[in-house]
C-alpha cells in the first residue's frame, strides 16, 4: 500500500510538473504576443488584466470615499488646510523607509 501511494503521489507530481511547464510555455507565448502590440494597446491589456483580479468594489465603499474626497477639497478650498510638494512627500517616506 505504501509503495502505491508513492506511485500516486509521484505521478500527481509528474503531472503538476506538466501542467506548470505547459502554462509557462502558453504564458511565455501570450506575453511575446502581448509585447508585439503598440504601446497603448498593452497598457489597455494590462489593465484589463489587473481589473479581472481586483476584488468588486463595495458601493458604499465608494460613496464614503466620494464624500471623504469632497470634504477634503472643500476644506482645502476653504484655506483649512495645506499642502505638501510631492518631491517632500516622497523624500520624507525614502528617509522613512531607509531606517
């Protein structure tokens, strides 16, 4: 019984092992097809892509966002606020990340 479940176990590895090498050599594929396509037209395909695996967006997710936004740029309107140049903004978090 051992040695049977050896062979089982062996050959679901042989087959993962096809499989894996067959998905990359089809990814391999679709990626020198992709890399053919004009530039705006990869960027739409990656995008597409990217969008398939996002999860879905929660509606009220969204409103909360919407009125988080439009509080923001009414303070900032306002003079309630200030802003920071974005070279600071990124300097800070290079230092910050550097520790």
């Amino acid at each position: 019984m051992i040695l049977c479940v050896r062979c089982g176990l062996a050959a679901r590895q042989v087959q993962r092992e096809t499989y894996s090498k067959a998905m990359s050599e089809s990814m391999e594929a679709i990626i020198a097809q992709a890399m053919e396509l004009p530039p705006d037209q990869r960027l739409t395909l990656a995008h597409r892509i990217l969008s398939s695996v996002e999860p879905a967006a929660a509606p009220e997710i969204d409103a909360a966002w919407d009125i988080e936004i439009r509080e923001r740029i009414g303070r900032y309107d306002a003079g309630g606020g200030h802003s920071i140049p974005a070279a600071e903004v990124f300097e800070e978090l290079d230092r910050r990340l550097r520790r």
